[in-house]
C-alpha cells in the first residue's frame, strides 16, 4: 500500500482534480437491487479524498455518479473545485426524488 500511494502521490503532483467514473452503472432500483461494486475503495485505500457528484443519468432515471478525487491533503482544494461546479450551476444539492422501493 506505502509504495503504491507514494508512487499515486508522485504522479497526481501533475494534477489538480481527477475525474472519473464512479461506479459501473446507474444506482440500483428500490431498495432490494444488489448493490454493484464501486471504484470508491481504490482511493480509500490510499488515502485520498474523493467526493461522488451525481451529475449523470442512466437509462432507469436514477443517478450515476462522477467521482471528484484530489491528491492527498488536498481535501480544500477539492471542495474548492465542487463549489466552483455548483456556482456554474454544473452540480447542485437537491435531493434525488425518484427512488422507487
């Protein structure tokens, strides 16, 4: 894990904020729908803030999410950067209110 993160850490000094996809598909539907594995865990373990923006659809209407990840220590810099996407009104904090059980 040491020599992973360190390397990660080496190579995001190039960079402010990653994107990427964070999960593999739209939310599960109602309440019983397995859950599916998300890439959340890889920046958990080493060590990064991440914030999941839930920006895109799938085809069911429910969220898929767009995961914001910053360097280590860096977790000013990412609420920097989600505040900026929301004052350009890219993101916003209304509750998701098609969840069907």
């Amino acid at each position: 894990q040491h020599v992973l993160s360190q390397a990660f850490y080496k190579w995001m000094e190039s960079y402010d904020i990653l994107l990427t996809l964070g999960t593999a598909n739209e939310a599960p539907v109602g309440l019983t729908t397995p859950d599916t594995p998300d890439s959340n865990l890889m920046w958990t373990f080493l060590g990064l803030p991440s914030i999941m923006m839930p920006v895109l659809e799938g085809e069911n209407h429910l969220p898929a999410g767009v995961l914001a990840v910053g360097n280590k220590y860096q977790d000013l810099l990412l609420l920097d950067f989600l505040s900026q996407l929301k004052k350009a009104n890219i993101i916003d904090d209304a509750p998701i209110t098609n969840i069907k059980e």
